[in-house]
C-alpha cells in the first residue's frame, strides 16, 4: 500500500522525481479501469502538482479539508481530474480504493472534478476557461479576510484560448493579487492537434508581462525549476505571477507523447502494461 504523504514532509527533488513516476501509474491505472478518461493532459500535469502539494509549497490539511487557512488549488482544466485524484489520494484526502471506481456509476470520482463530491476539491470544473475567474474571486476573497492563504490554479494551453481566460487575467493585476499564481500547463497539444497550429499562443510570457503579471518561463517536467519557479511566486509582491510551464502532453509514454489521439481515451490493458513499463523505466 502506497504511503500517504502528510504536507509537513517536503519531499526533496529525487523523491518527488519518484513520485511523479509511482502517479502517472496510477494514473494509466485509473483510465484503464474506467475504460475512458483523458491520459494525456494528467501525465504532462502531474511533475507541478507533485511539486505544489509535496514539495513543501500548499498548505493543506487531508484530515480537515475545510481548513480555513488552507491554501486553494484549482484545476481549470478539469478534464485532467486523474492527476489531481491521484494527487488526493496520495496525500490522504480519500482512500486511494476510490480510484478503482473512476467515472463509475454512483462514484464520487467523476470524469470532471466535484468539489460537492471529492474532498480537497475546491472548484467544480471542466468548462474550460472559467477556472482562472474562480481563483481570482478567491484570491479577493483572501485579501479582504485579511488571510495568508494564496490561491493556485492550472490552466491548460488550449484552454488559454477562451476569452475569459484573459478577462480573469486582466482583472488580477487591478487588485495587486500577489497571492495569486496561475500555472499554464503548456503541453503543446490540444483535443484535435498542436496549439500553435490551432490558435497560436505565443510570445505568451510576454501576453501575461503585457498585462502586468510577473511571468516565469520553465521546462515544467525538471521539478528543481518547478519548485523555483512557485518559490519565486510566493515571494512576488503586488502583482499576480503567470508560471509557463512547458510540458510534453503525455509525458512518460512515447507512444502518447504529443499525441493528440491519446488527449481523452483509455489505454487497454495491453497498452496499460505497456505504458507502465515504460513510465518505471524512464529517467523521470
């Protein structure tokens, strides 16, 4: 049985380089069991939720969820619920039985995150573009109570190309929201093919700079930068900061490695084993 990890063991780079591993197992195994789910953008997801929830950087509680002074994490791209699940599990929000029942009838654990349903949820998502609306109303919310907790959320980059999006993005600076840091998981790889091709995001560090963000640029798969990078966030004063994580969507498993195929269907068990193998035998 797989070790819960409490939020006052910061695990250092080589553990959570390992963890990131044992997760995107049990990620494959998640969407295997269910027979549907979206591999691809939890396993380019996973090294930075890795690092937020066991590198020392959430504040959280598992055995009480409603902490008031917990910090907040939202995942705008709410397709990508089993790299979040699994991250719950892992930390002890539930039991890591409830994967088994993924996207099942009755199950708490819905292709889409539950925040009414999964504890450590804290927004319900998957109407892609909102996310980032949400964490800035928490982040004024924050503020106005006078409260420590910061607010992080994970945008997708296909996402990226909602409007709302970038009213959520110009309403952040306006309320010197430094508690504030989104995460732009930039797979490079959306449902029907390449981003750049689809709708081009780029120069984005410089679309977040434009609009008063501090923004940050990393390989979000080397989890020493991803923790320098959120380290640099918390320490940012009057202004939100933007991390640009450049990401392979699904990362671990050539044969899904920027694959737009693999955005929203299950491995079957072959395959499952396959990828495993793979995962465990990888550098990272």
């Amino acid at each position: 049985m797989a070790k819960v990890i409490e939020p006052t063991q910061a695990l250092d780079v080589d553990e959570l380089k390992q963890l990131s591993r044992e997760l995107r197992v049990d990620i494959i195994q998640t969407i295997t069991e269910a027979g549907s789910g979206h591999p691809g953008g939890s396993l380019s997801a996973i090294d930075a939720l890795v690092c937020l929830y066991f590198g020392g950087i959430l504040r959280y509680r598992a055995t009480e969820p409603a902490w008031p002074d917990r910090d907040r994490f939202v995942l705008s791209k709410g397709h990508c619920s089993p790299a979040l699940y699994v991250t719950l599990a892992r930390a002890g929000f539930f039991p890591r039985d409830w994967l088994k029942t993924f996207r099942k009838f009755e199950s708490r654990l819905q292709g889409h995150v539950d925040r009414l349903r999964v504890p450590g949820v804290e927004a319900s998502t998957g109407s892609l573009g909102q996310g980032l609306s949400v964490s800035v109303g928490m982040a004024i919310a924050a503020k106005l109570d006078g409260s420590q907790r910061r607010v992080w959320c994970m945008v997708g980059d296909g996402e990226s190309q909602s409007g709302q999006v970038w009213e959520a993005t110009m309403s952040a600076p306006k309320f010197a929201l430094d508690n504030l840091c989104v995460i732009v998981d930039h797979n490079q790889v959306q449902q029907t093919g390449r981003v750049g091709e689809i709708m081009d995001l780029a120069p984005l560090a410089e679309k977040f700079r434009a609009f008063r963000w501090h923004a940050i640029e990393i390989d979000g798969h080397d989890h020493a930068a991803v923790l320098e990078a959120m380290r640099e966030a918390m320490a940012t004063t009057n202004k939100p900061t933007a991390i640009v994580s450049k990401t392979i969507k699904g990362k671990g498993v050539s044969w899904m490695e920027l694959n737009p195929d693999w955005h929203g269907k299950a491995p079957n068990p072959e395959q499952a084993e396959q990828a495993i193998a793979e995962i465990l035998g990888g550098s990272r």
